[in-house]
C-alpha cells in the first residue's frame, strides 16, 4: 500500500512539474513588420511601441504569471515576403499571437495564413477598409483606426474649413492607396465636395513630375494624397520644387506625414492635416504617462503607429485574462466586444467586423508638431459593419 502511494505521489508530483513547466514557457508574439525598405520608419514605431508594453506587463508579473516574448521578422512592407515570415512563425517558432503588419496587403495574405494554422493576428498600423469589410476573417483583428474612419475625421473638418472644395487626389498604386483615395473620396463628396482628378503612382516612385500636368490642369483647392514612408518626402519635396503647393491645402491620410518623417520634410510638411486616432496631445492621464515612458526608452516621440502598437499588447494581454487561456477559440470569443484601455482612452473591438471604436481626430502640421483642430466621436466616425464572412 505504501509503495503504491508512493507511486502515484510520484507520478502526481511528474504531472505537476510539467504542468509548471509549461506555465513558466513565455507567450510568444510574433512580429511580423517592415525593419528595412520604405516603411521602416513605421516598423520602428510598431517595434518601439511593442517592446514598450511589453517591458511594462512582464515587470507586472506577466500574463497569466508567464512572461511574453517578442519575435521579429522583417516582412520589408512585401506580402510575399510577409506570408513566408507569418509562416515560419506560425509553424517553426509556434508563436501564440502575430501582429506588426503594416502594407494592407500584408495583412490580408497573413490573414490567410493565419485562419489556415488556426491563430490569431491583429495589425496596428493597416489601413485599408477591406480588412474588416468585404474581405474580412474570423481570425484578424484590428486595434488602429481604418481608412474610413481617418476620412470621417478629416472630412468633417475639411467641410467647416472649405465647402464645396475641389479635391484632387494622389494614392500609392496598391490595396492601401486605392482604399484610402475611395474612402476619402466617398467621405467628401457625401458632404458637397468635388473630385476633380485621381492618380496612382507606383510604391517606391521616385519621380512625381510626369503627374504634376494633370494636377495643374485639374485646378484643385485641396490634394488628398496616401503616400507614405520615404515616398512622402520625394512627392512633397518635388510639389514645392515644381511650384505646386502655392494655394494648395494638402491633406491625406495619417501615414504620410509622421513623427518619423516629419523633420526631414521640414517646411514642407507645414500646414498638412489628417485624420488620426491618436496625437501625444490627446489630455489623458494615461497619455501623458505613456509619451513620458515612450521617449525615454526611445529618444522619440510617439506617433499612431507606436500608441496602437502599445495598446495592442493590452488588448491581447485583457484577452487571454479573460479567457483564462492562449487558446485561439477562446482568445477569439474574449476579444469580441472587449473593452480595454490605451493612450486614447478606452478602445471597444466590436464583435461583428473585428474593427476597434475610437475617437478620432483631425491634427494640423504647426511648427514641426501635430496639433489637434477637431474631434469626432468613435461612435460616429467607425461607420457601419459590413463583414458577412462570420
């Protein structure tokens, strides 16, 4: 009898120990992000904001009492180079959550990899409508504001400063750029304003000239542009080199002019506005604290990028706590309808399209710096559900 309890103490003790093993293993993040190629800039944002959270939640005990773990891979804004790093990740390192994308495309085709090794991605940085539209998955999420509800910030404002203007507009040549221009596109004119021209220039263009006699002759009072990365500084340079911003307002969407890029541009950036989920003036306690923490560990300010990065390792962090597990069902069911607070405020992911609700802003270049002239509640600029797929 004694032996026999003295095995079975031993073989309880055996499960124990590996059950205790397996509590102390780190979750593993994937990070699937542009390090090099034109997006960098917003690579280091997403990775700064990332690794700032992160710091934050294991020195409070971690999730769930284990430790989290960030693994990078550099995707170079490319969905083909983004599937084949997702899946080594999904597959090789058995990461139990990916994020980090930023080219839209890249997170569609991730989204893909995703639902086909039954994990969970969600971008911070991803723009175009069709993420959690039309083309939406039961395995993405977002946390960052989509190009819909950018314009509904930027066109409201644009309407009280200049009804009835005549926009022109200038996208990149690829799933963003196109679903940007739309949006926006769509946000104006349902309020009176013109379209007087459209143009997609390739990724990586480095001569907007061929496109400035198009523009001349259209005559428009506003240019909407979605170009983004070190392509901002080549088309905005070559505007004031060809003489085109003279009574021109320039306004487009919230990657193009940053705080990563917006040194380099100088004068040329001043007076620019977009719509945005996040500024470093938003008046929050939780705010403030963050671009204090934010700028010591970085040497820089906090842009959206870095801000939904950072409050995206809150949301998955709420998740798991309230599913009590890593499991992908459970996960996917806790995020649905979660609240959970960031830099902005409080954030809700709803339920239907995987898309958060947030306050949205509409931020004027001024001196070098963002600052905020309007304001449109979450409730108002998210637009309505139209994913069908779950």
């Amino acid at each position: 009898m004694k032996t026999r309890l003295s095995t079975v103490s031993l073989a309880l003790a055996g499960v124990l120990s590996a059950a205790s093993a397996i509590a102390a293993e780190p979750i593993k993040i994937g990070v699937v992000t542009p390090l090099t190629q034109t997006y960098a800039p917003i690579g280091q944002q997403v990775r700064w904001g990332l690794e700032l959270a992160t710091k934050e939640v294991n020195a409070a005990g971690g999730i769930l009492g284990r430790k989290v773990e960030l693994i990078f891979e550099d995707e170079e804004a490319n969905p083909a180079v983004a599937t084949q790093k997702a899946e080594k990740l999904f597959q090789v390192t058995k990461v139990d959550f990916l994020t980090g994308t930023v080219n839209s495309g890249s997170t569609l085709a991730v989204g893909q990899v995703a639902e086909r090794n039954d994990r969970l991605i969600a971008t911070t940085v991803s723009f175009s409508d069709a993420i959690t539209g039309d083309k939406c998955s039961p395995n993405v999420f977002r946390v960052n504001a989509r190009a819909g509800q950018q314009s509904a910030a930027l066109a409201e404002w644009l309407n009280k400063e200049k009804p009835g203007a005549s926009v022109f507009f200038l996208g990149p040549d690829y799933e963003m750029g196109r679903n940007t221009v739309a949006a926006f596109k769509a946000a104006v004119e349902s309020r009176g304003m013109k379209t007087v021209g459209e143009i997609f220039a390739p990724l990586g263009n480095k001569d907007y000239s061929p496109f400035f006699g198009q523009m001349r002759a259209a005559r428009p009072t506003v240019l909407y542009t979605s170009v983004a990365g070190n392509d901002t500084a080549r088309f905005f340079t070559q505007l004031e080199e060809y003489g085109l911003r003279k009574n021109l307002l320039i306004v487009g969407a919230s990657g193009t002019v940053t705080s990563q890029n917006m040194g380099a541009l100088g004068a040329v950036a001043e007076g620019y506005v977009t719509g945005v989920g996040y500024s470093p003036e938003i008046d929050l306690p939780a705010n403030k604290k963050f671009v204090t923490s934010f700028q010591a560990m970085a040497g820089a300010a906090p842009d959206l990028y870095g801000a939904d990065s950072y409050g995206l390792i809150y949301f998955y962090k709420a998740a798991v706590e309230k599913a009590k597990s890593t499991d992908t069902a459970k996960v996917r069911t806790a995020m649905r309808g979660l609240k959970w607070m960031t830099p902005q405020g409080e954030k809700e992911m709803r339920a239907g399209d995987h898309q958060a609700i947030q306050d949205m802003y509409a931020v004027r270049v001024e001196g070098g710096k963002f600052r905020i002239v309007s304001k449109v509640a979450g409730t108002l600029a998210v637009g309505p559900d139209s994913c069908t797929r779950f």
